[in-house]
C-alpha cells in the first residue's frame, strides 16, 4: 500500500529540481549529522518507550524512555553551546515562536485522533471497502487542501492570534459533531462537520506557521522552519500513541469474548478491532456475527471518546492561547 507514494516522490522530486530556484550555499555552515541523529533517537526512544510501556508494563521501557530524555538533555545542551546549532533553541524565548510551536504540537496531537482511526471505522463497522472509505473522507483532504485561501486574508487582518483561536474553537465544535453523527445515515452533515474541521484546522496550523515565523529574525528563518517541521511531526508521533493506546484502552474495556476465544486467541481478540477481524475466521458463522456486533459497537464507543477528547483537547488549547499569548503588535508574515 506505501508503494503508491515512491512514484509521488519521485514526480515531486524531479519538480524541484527543475523548478525550483538555486540558492547560493552558506560554506561555513556546517552539516550538523551527529545532533540530528541525537533528537531523532530521543524521540524515537521516549514515544516507542510510552507505546509499549502503557501497554505491557516492563522494566527494559522504563530504562528505554530514561535513555531517550538523556538524549533530548544532551541534544538541548549541545544546541545551547554550539556556535552552529541545528536549530537555535534561544527562539523558543520568542511569544510568537513558543505559542506558535505549542498550537502545531497540540493541534495536530488532536487531529490525529480523528485521522488516525476514522478510516478504521468505515471500513471495519460500515463495510466500506478502501477506495469508499477514501472518497467519503475527500471532503476534509479538500477543505484541508483550499483552506490557505482563506486564511491569507484573515491573518493580514486579524493577526495570528485571533485567527488561531477562533479556529480552535471552530475545530473543537466540528470534532465534538463528528463523534456523534451517524457517518453512514448522515453524510451530508458529516461531510459539512469534516469540511469545517480541515478549513478551521489549517488556518490554526497557519497561524502557528506565521507566529513562528514572524517571531523569529530573517537571517535565523532556516531555524524557525526547522522548529516548525518538528512540531508538526512531533504532534503526530505523540498523537499516534496517546490516542492509539486510548482507543485500544476503550475498546478492550467495552468488549468481553472470555467465553468464545481460547486463551491464546484472547490477547488478540481484545487488543484492536483489527485483532478481533483476524480470529474470526476461527468461528462459527453464528458467533462471528455475534462478535462482529460487539466489536463494532464497542470501536463506535471508543471512536466517539476519543474524538470529545480530542474536541476537549482544541477548546482547552484555544483558552489557553487567549489567555496566556499576549500578542505584539506586529504584522504577521503573508503565507
């Protein structure tokens, strides 16, 4: 399935290097490889740390997470007294920057909860095949697609702030609506609710774009940018496994299948809707229709949590944001 993206990458590489202007090279800069390994191990060893330690207790994820926030230490340190820095972390004493970064992180913490299972949900509770599942979501990959369009202007007007609240707000309404509409019967307004959340969640993502940009000097813009791609990656990492595990937590407490599965197959079963869409083969017709009813409605239940708490999640961000940025007046960059 990830195949279909290597000739996307290649069509898009061979655009840059045609299209794109040459840029005259800093030769003094040098090519910080080691510090860049540091971060992505850090990263690397605390998420995977928090995923299997939440889920399976064990010792050795403990030591794995300790060794990940060492690194990150390390890695801030080093940053702090290099003349070449990765990215120069005294940015972060920026208004602009800091909230701009927080918005990204949280914001797509958030997003992700409705990304990362609604396709699931399709395709598992109402059947739909794949290609069904992606033209039903096509609504929001548009919105999220045209939404620079009308962010341009509100920004030039409003100011970053304003805009990344009100769109915070407007993402939580539209994130609280989709986890109680019914996708199969409701589809128009599903479709409205999907296509309010991707124009309402880039301008936010925008926003944060232009805080971070604007709040950072034009000679360190390379730094600022490389603050904003982490936070958006960042955000997605953490939002995979916080929500992940959530939605695994919800499902096994909604479901009981002690007395069809054997042992072995329990731990399988329980675990995801996947895993229980994986032992039915192992069943009767009869007690697979059974259990296929229950996985669905308890995958219905921990879809619909994990989409008010992420709902929770943009309106408590949106809050803090108003309360705490205290926003200069200065003219936020054009995207």
């Amino acid at each position: 399935m990830f195949l279909i993206n290597v000739p996307i990458v290649l069509v898009v590489t061979g655009c840059i290097l045609k299209y794109l202007p040459k840029q005259n090279f800093i030769h003094e800069k040098k090519l910080n490889i080691l510090d860049a390994l540091i971060l992505i191990t850090a990263i690397l060893l605390v998420i995977y740390s928090l995923k299997a330690g939440l889920k399976e207790f064990d010792p050795q994820f403990i030591l794995l997470g300790l060794i990940g926030v060492v690194l990150g230490f390390l890695f801030v340190k080093k940053q702090i007294k290099s003349d070449q820095p990765l990215f120069d972390l005294k940015l972060f004493t920026s208004k602009s920057v800091k909230y701009g970064f927080t918005i990204s992180v949280v914001a797509m913490i958030a997003l992700v909860g409705f990304e990362l299972l609604i396709s699931q949900k399709l395709q598992y509770v109402y059947q739909f095949s794949p290609l069904q599942a992606g033209l039903y979501i096509l609504p929001f990959m548009i919105a999220v697609s045209v939404g620079g369009v009308i962010s341009t202007p509100l920004l030039n007007k409003f100011g970053a702030k304003k805009v990344a609240v009100f769109s915070l707000i407007l993402s939580s309404v539209s994130m609280y609506f989709l986890s109680v509409v019914n996708f199969e019967t409701e589809y128009l307004f599903s479709a409205f609710c999907m296509i309010l959340l991707g124009l309402s969640i880039l301008c936010a993502f925008l926003a944060a774009t232009s805080a971070i940009l604007s709040g950072a000097p034009i000679e360190q813009a390379s730094s600022a940018g490389a603050i904003e791609g982490m936070s958006y990656e960042l955000g997605t990492g953490l939002g995979v496994t916080i929500f992940g595990l959530m939605a695994s937590f919800f499902y096994t407490k909604n479901v009981d299948f002690h007395h069809v599965f054997s042992a072995d197959q329990l731990k399988t079963a329980e675990s995801s809707i996947g895993g229980t869409y994986q032992v039915l083969p192992n069943l009767s017709a009869e007690n697979a229709d059974l259990i296929m009813k229950s996985a669905n409605s308890a995958f219905v239940m921990a879809h619909s949590s994990i989409l008010i708490f992420s709902s929770l999640i943009l309106l408590f961000l949106a809050i803090f944001i108003w309360i705490f940025w205290r926003e200069t007046f200065t003219k936020s960059l054009p995207i």
